[in-house]
C-alpha cells in the first residue's frame, strides 16, 4: 500500500511504473480511492459529486420504511442493528431512523468508514453510532439492517481484455508522453473468463470485481448467521455486460480516469447479476434487483412528494424535481439498481418481484 499521507500519487504511480513494471488497474483504483476519501468530503455542490441522499430526504425516509417493514413482519426482534456501509454525511441514516422510529425501530447504529474527514461528519449528526473499519468488528449477536447506497462502485475492478493471443488482464503503464495507458499483461487469464465470453471478438472487454464479490459474499454470509436484510443502491446493471466503465468524476464532472489519480473520485458500475449469485451461494436470500425509479414508486414516493409540497408549497418546485431525478429514466432511476437481500425466514420486501406473503 502506498503511503496516504503525502506525496504527488501521479508520481509515485510513474516512479513504480518505472522501477518495476505496468501495475494492475485495481492497484490504480484502489490507491487512488484511498487517497481521495481520506483527505476530503466529497460530496454536494461544493464537492466533486451528489449522492440520492443529498438529492431529497425522501430517498432516506422511503429506505427506513422499507427496513421498518421488513423487521416488524419478521417479528419486531430485539435488539437490531442499523449497519450502513459507507454513509458519506450520515444523511441517509438520519432520514432513515427517522422513518424507523415512527414505526417504533430504533436500531443501535453502526457505520463502516474509513475516511476520517467524513467519520468526523457523521459523528456530529449521529454522535452514539459506532464506528468501524469493515464489518469484522460489527456484532454478530443481533440481526442486521444493511445499507449501502454507492459504496460498491468506489471498489477497485480488474479489467480483462480479449487480444489476439487470448485473454490477458489489462494493466496501467507509461506511453510515450509518460501519461498513463492502458497496456495488456502477458500472463493468460482465459481462465477468468465466463465460458459463454472465451470466443469474444478481439479488443472485448470485460470488467470483475473482487472487492465486491468479498463485500457482498461477507454481507451474504453474515445474514444468513445472525438473520436480518440488507439493501444494496448503486448504478450498474443486472446481467454482465462487456466494456470498460471506469469513470472519473471532478468537480460534478467526469474527466479522463488517469488524470489526476488520488485527486477525483474513480468508480466502475456494479455487476448486480454476478452479486446475486454469489450471495445465494453465501445462504442468503436474493428478493430482487430493481431499477431505483421502479423501487422509489413502489414505496410510494408520488405520494410523499405530494405530502412534502402541500405542507411546504413555497418548495413545491424543488420537491418535484427532486422527486424527478431520482425516479425519471434519463437521471437516476434507471441507471441505479436497488438490490434486495434477507436472511433465511425473513419476508421479502416491497419494490422486488418476490412475494410480500412469501416467507
């Protein structure tokens, strides 16, 4: 791991690039994500990007309905967890406990943060959570509520390419101008590869990742030990799709992804089919994947955005292009899927296919 506390990462990458070779695209990613999280808050029209928390209360607010259900149809156990997987300000754990506890959940909180910038944040809306590095630590006595909206996109992916020779991973190193490139390694990865993706056309691209995978299979896992549900909200799509979608973001615009690494924030949409698999093969439950638009309506967001501007009608506006940009196909609700996890025994929930009587 490269040293966070200082130093041009540019730099230090073209230094190692040079010393001992093209490095992996993960290696990439994942250093310059630390860096950028650890020195920064990210987020609203100051930062480099908004998230659907900071968009409209309402997407909070409808999460905490939808946790409240789950547990009061499960039984109303006690105690249970609120576990929220990179929670950015605490926005979205504020506006879902207050749904929770008008339905009389109130939940012992926990956040897995590592940036200490935006641990500070959340400390200051949400002083007696607890905080933690992963999900070693949280409790393993108690149900869980899990949530974690655009955490998984942040985590490194390899890429693999197809070549005239085969499968290889594509690397990071130097082209002729010493900027980044793309270059493909040497070592075959055909093995990596889906069977049905092995005959692809040269120059296909395929993208994996490996945080995720470990994420979820944990998430997966610890449901079915401890029981509980789990909410996963991030862009990306529902079936495996080739080509590359790293992006970079600055400044609420996207840039070259080897730009400034360490300085933007570099994301890759999810594979949600792929995080299916691997969590019904953990034990856990896969209730469905939705497009977030499809899951807000379900809740019933029309009509809270109607309760919000008869009771505010000075911000009636504001709350129905709120409400718009969150559902409408061409912002976020059809790029964003919500993906819907419990535990063995417990019920399916609302916005997925699977049947509310089921279980």
């Amino acid at each position: 791991m490269i040293d966070e506390r200082g130093g041009d990462l540019a730099a230090i990458f073209r230094r190692l690039i040079r010393d001992a070779g093209p490095i992996s695209l993960s290696q990439f990613m994942g250093e310059s994500n630390a860096r950028y999280y650890a020195t920064r808050d990210p987020l609203g029209s100051g930062g480099d990007f908004v998230t659907a928390p900071e968009v409209s209360q309402m997407f909070g607010e409808l999460i905490g309905l939808w946790l409240a259900d789950v547990w009061i149809r499960a039984g109303r156990q006690e105690p249970v967890l609120y576990v929220e997987l990179g929670p950015g300000r605490g926005t979205l754990a504020k506006d879902a406990l207050r749904a929770c506890q008008r339905h009389g959940l109130t939940p012992r909180v926990h956040f897995i943060e590592a940036s200490a910038a935006l641990r500070s944040l959340q400390r200051e809306g949400l002083p007696d959570a607890t905080w933690h590095t992963d999900l070693a630590t949280v409790p393993r006595d108690s149900p869980m509520l899990l949530v974690a909206n655009e955490f998984l996109d942040a985590l490194p992916v390899r890429q693999l390419v197809r070549t005239a020779e085969g499968w290889r991973e594509r690397l990071v190193g130097l082209g002729d101008n010493d900027d980044f490139v793309f270059i493909a390694g040497r070592q075959p990865m055909d093995a990596a590869v889906p069977e049905d993706w092995r005959e692809a056309e040269e120059g296909t691209v395929l993208e994996t990742s490996p945080g995720a995978v470990a994420v979820v299979h944990e998430i997966a896992g610890r449901l079915a030990e401890q029981g509980g549900a789990a909410l996963l909200i991030d862009y990306g799509s529902a079936e495996l799709r080739s080509g590359s979608t790293l992006q970079a973001v600055r400044a609420h615009t996207k840039i070259d992804a080897f730009a400034c690494p360490g300085e933007a924030d570099l994301t890759a949409h999810v594979d949600f089919a792929t995080l299916a698999r691997v969590a019904q093969l953990r034990g856990a439950r896969h209730l469905g994947t939705a497009t977030q638009g499809h899951w807000l309506q379900a809740l019933g967001i029309d009509m809270r955005a109607k309760s919000l501007a008869t009771h505010a009608p000075h911000r009636a506006g504001e709350i129905f292009v709120a409400r718009d940009r969150l559902v409408a196909d061409e912002q976020m609700g059809e790029l964003f899927k919500v993906m819907g996890l419990a535990a063995p025994g417990w019920p399916g929930g609302a916005g997925f296919e699977i049947d509310r009587a089921e279980g």
